[in-house]
C-alpha cells in the first residue's frame, strides 16, 4: 500500500556532492530538510562529499529527495542508482536528466521538435584554433562559452573578440573538459519553472532577471544578494508571455522530465523565446528562482517540497494481492 501519512514514511534529502555547486545544493538540501519537518515528515539530512557508500546511507528510506545539483547528482548518475535501488525519488529519470544536463544533445534533441535554441557548435577534440575560427565564421560575435554539462551558470561566458574567445575557451577546456560555444541572443533573460501535476505540466509565472552591470545571468547573478533584480511575473504582453512559457513546457515534455524543472530562456527583440538549457533539479534555496515563482502562483515552499515529495511516493508499486 502507497504510504499516504508523513509519519509512517522516512525520507531522505540529499544533497551536497562533490560538483561545483555543491555548496547550492547544501543550501538547496537545508531548505528542503527544514521544510518537511515543519511539515511533521519523518525526515533524514544526507550531506554526502563523495558517492562512496551512498546504498547503504540510503537504505532506511521509503522515498529520496534527491537536490544534489551538478556532476553524477543530475547527469543521470545518481538517478540510476535510485532506480537499481528500488527507491523512488523526486525529479526526472536517469535519460531526461542525461540529455538535460549535455547542452549538446538537448540543443539537438529540441531543435529536432522545432523549439528555438541558439545557434551552436560542440569541440570535439579537433585543434582548438580552427574549431574557433569556425565558430566566429559561423556564428559571429558576440558568443557565449560554456562547460557542455555544468549548471548554475558555472563558467559561463559572453566574448566579444577572437581574443576573448580563444582565452575563454582554453579555461572552460581546462576546467570542465569540454566546451560548447553559442551564439549570444540579444534581448531579456527569463526563467519559466514547471510543475508536473495530474492534470498535467504547469507553467508557472515567467520571471525575468535583471543582473546587475552584467548582460548574463552568471554564478554571481544567481547567488550575490543585490546583483540581480527577479521580477515575476515577468512584464510581457500575455500572448508573448504565453509562448515563453509554452515552448519552456514543450521543452520539459521533448525531454521527457518529471516532477519539476526550470527552462533558461532569451526572448529575443523580436519576441521569439530561445531555451538556453532546462534545470531537472533547480535550485531550492532562498534566492532560486523556482520558489520564487511557486509562491507567485500562489504555492508556499513548504507545500511545494511536501507536493514533489508525494508525487515521488505515488510511484511507489502497485502491493501485490495475496495468494
């Protein structure tokens, strides 16, 4: 039988790991803890900094919040664990969250459904010389440099020069081992969080984020108090907020994600929505933004942490009838 009471149910939050956002998702992983206590769940903190014995920390749980953030947390790693372990868990499976977290593939992937991402190119081990070159040639300046699977906005760049560009490329090589380049869409930068419900997925209120002194929303951005300004809902005509939001939910769909996740997007000047990357675990922390927008749709963090907890225990198996 689905345990339906807190109370005769442990879960487990994890978070923490060993990516470059491990110290967001300890963030993520407090807020979430405190959350389902304040709602009388019986609640374990797993802060972990390596994955080495990770089964056996798991084993006394019924249902995992997973809020690692990065690295084998969100890549796919973590969440085929889960599924061998026979656990379930918050979030997308161990595919969605593979092509979400590889920039390259999910970019080819939405492409293929018709949904707007920036124009791109993927090193692929060729001389680092003529892969720019090819790059400026085809895409122009100005161009963003990134890791091809990091989050956060982790080494994220916008280059204006060959210059710029050959010196940013070399670091995120250096740094995160591999390397896409995309053309920079001018024009706003939103964020639409989705929902999964039983009715089906919810694009919650497009929020808008202006950094400031910068044209990126970069690590700073995100987590700097006072660097950003977050307006949600966004200030958009309804008919154009309406495509943001519609595309974000196409691109959650194509991915094939669950539970919840955050589309990144450019509105172009002349109102087209492209999706820079979608987050299948967004940050939970004071100033993230899927939060942000639940309670601008009316949902406090506490019932959203408890909601994504209950949608993990629905997919519990069916008991088996007695012989």
């Amino acid at each position: 039988m689905i345990p339906t009471m807190s109370k005769t149910v442990k879960v487990a939050v994890l978070s923490g790991g060993n990516s470059p956002e491990r110290e967001v998702s300890l963030r993520s992983g407090r807020g979430v803890f405190s959350a389902l206590r304040r709602r009388n769940w019986d609640v374990e903190l797993i802060e972990i900094d390596s994955y080495d014995g990770l089964p056996q920390r798991l084993a006394r749980s019924d249902v995992v919040f997973n809020i690692l953030h990065g690295g084998a947390g969100e890549d796919g790693t973590v969440q085929l664990l889960l599924e061998l372990l026979g656990k379930p868990y918050v979030g997308s499976g161990p595919l969605a969250s593979a092509l979400a977290m590889d920039k390259a593939e999910s970019h080819r992937l939405l492409s293929a459904k018709g949904i707007p991402v920036p124009d791109w190119l993927c090193y692929d081990g060729e001389e680092l010389a003529r892969f720019l070159a090819r790059a400026e040639e085809k895409l122009g300046f100005p161009l963003v440099v990134k890791p091809r699977a990091e989050g956060s906005s982790v080494g994220v760049f916008l280059v204006r020069n060959r210059e710029e560009l050959s010196s940013r490329a070399q670091e995120v090589l250096e740094r995160f081992g591999k390397l896409l380049v995309e053309k920079f869409i001018s024009g706003r930068e939103l964020t639409c969080a989705l929902l999964e419900e039983d009715a089906g997925v919810r694009a919650l209120p497009l929020m808008e984020l202006r950094p400031r002194g910068r044209e990126l929303f970069d690590w700073k951005a995100k987590y700097t108090p006072g660097e950003c300004e977050f307006i949600c809902p966004a200030e958009l005509p309804p008919a154009q907020a309406a495509r943001a939001q519609e595309v974000s939910r196409k691109a959650f769909l194509a991915l094939g994600c669950r539970d919840f996740a955050r589309v990144d997007l450019r509105l172009a000047p002349d109102g087209t929505p492209y999706v820079l990357e979608v987050n299948t675990l967004p940050g939970m922390t004071e100033m993230s933004t899927l939060p942000r927008a639940a309670a601008a749709a009316g949902i406090p963090y506490d019932e959203l942490v408890e909601r994504l907890v209950r949608r993990a225990l629905a997919r519990l198996p069916a008991p088996r009838p007695l012989s």
